[in-house]
C-alpha cells in the first residue's frame, strides 16, 4: 500500500515510521522540506517529496490506472452506501 502522509510532526513522523517498518511505501511532505527528506534517509520505504505537486505525481504514479482525486474511478471516490429507507405502510 502507498500512503501519503501531509505533516511531519512528532505524531505523523512517527506515524510515517510504523507505516514503512510495517512494509507500507510512505510518500512524506512538511512544509519544511529538511524534515521530510531526515526521515526518508532514516526510513528506506519513505520516500520525501518536497512540494504537494510532487507528492500528487509520485502517489497518482503509483496507481496508474486511476483517474485521481475526487473522479469516479480515481482515489477518494467511494461513497457511502445509501439505504433505501424501511416502509411506513406495512411490509
């Protein structure tokens, strides 16, 4: 699984660790880039990108075949399923 963390604070950073220890690719970002590169040479399967446009290219490269965020095949596109609601008027 690739996963992108946005924030390298104490909590993230570490999160960022247990994630690649546990065999996930982990695609990091901070606002300083400092950080996030420290912990991609601390972590071999965190990989540091330094701008969001840089970390949208490595995670959309790292499910080719979908569309992106936000579209109907594309990351983030599941929605909850709706129930229809139960009959007022008897079964």
């Amino acid at each position: 699984m690739v996963i992108g963390i946005v924030g390298l604070g104490r909590m993230e950073a570490n999160i960022a660790r247990r994630l690649a220890r546990g065999g996930h690719r982990v695609v990091a970002f901070n606002r300083t880039p400092e950080k996030a590169h420290a912990l991609a040479q601390e972590e071999k399967n965190v990989q540091a990108a330094g701008t969001l446009e840089k970390m949208t290219a490595l995670l959309s490269a790292a499910h080719p075949g979908d569309a992106g965020a936000g579209s109907r095949s594309g990351l983030g596109s599941r929605r909850p399923q709706r129930r229809r609601p139960l009959r007022q008027d008897g079964p």
